[in-house]
C-alpha cells in the first residue's frame, strides 16, 4: 500500500467510527444476504459482541498501517483463528464486497474511487496474510496428524 492508501483507510475510518454500531450492523446484515453459509459460522455467536470485535479489530489494524511489521503476528493469528472456526478462502471474498459495500454505504459521496481503491489494497493485504498463516496452520496440523 502506498502512503497515500494508508493515510485515506485512516481518514476515511475516523468518518465511520461515530457510526460504528450502524456499521457493523449493516456489515453483517449484507454479509448475510450474499453468503448465506456465513450465517452458520455465527450461529453460537452473541452478534451484540461480534459486532464489537469486528470493529475493534479494523480500528487496530487502521491504525497500525504504518507499522505493518508489528501487525502481522497479530492478523497472521485472526488468520489461524478464523481456519478454526470454519472460515475458507472462497468467505474472503464474500467479507470483501461486504466490507466494501458497508463503507461505500457510510461514506456516501466520501467514497471516491481513490478510497475504494485504497480499501480494497488494505482489505487484500489484510486478507492474504490471514490465508496464509491459515493455510501454514492447516498444512502443519495435517503434516503433524497424518
């Protein structure tokens, strides 16, 4: 991600966290609609909270942009943490356009082609190394439990 990018994720976050509730909500309602085998990875999950540490998290990971270094352990465990619930790379997908969709439904006209374009390199950074700490997780345990 250039600088640029990574200053407009930053200042295009700090407008949606006055609506981080409607956010999220409307992250996981969209979620929902366009895959709906989603809904099963949440099915003992109080949403009320989910909803809390989905926001948590991408203010974490916003805000360590410029130290991506010190970020990566922390993404490259959500990673593993995710394979173990279930999640696979074809979700990826499927939480991208509901990520993108949500912010292009917070910031209105603020959604520029520019900050589309910035997000969607945040989001697949983000994305691949979460899949392949998950895929190294994976291919251990079957390499340790043949």
């Amino acid at each position: 991600m250039s600088p640029e990018q990574k200053a407009l994720v930053k200042e295009t976050w700090q407008k949606l966290e006055p609506m981080a509730d409607a956010a999220t909500h409307l992250f996981y309602d969209r979620l929902f609609e366009i895959d709906a085998t989603t809904r099963q990875l949440f099915k003992t999950t109080d949403l009320t909270e989910q909803r809390r540490k989905l926001f948590q998290t991408l203010t974490m990971i916003v805000g360590g942009l410029d130290h991506l270094e010190t970020l990566v352990p922390t993404i490259e465990d959500l990673g593993r943490r995710h394979a173990q619930f279930g999640v696979t790379d074809a979700h990826y997908e499927t939480v991208g356009a509901a990520l993108l969709w949500t912010l292009e439904q917070g910031l209105g006209s603020g959604w520029t082609p520019e900050v589309k374009g910035a997000w969607s390199s945040a989001y697949a950074l983000l994305a691949d190394i979460m899949r392949a700490a998950a895929a190294r997780s994976t291919a251990s345990t079957a390499t340790a439990n043949p």
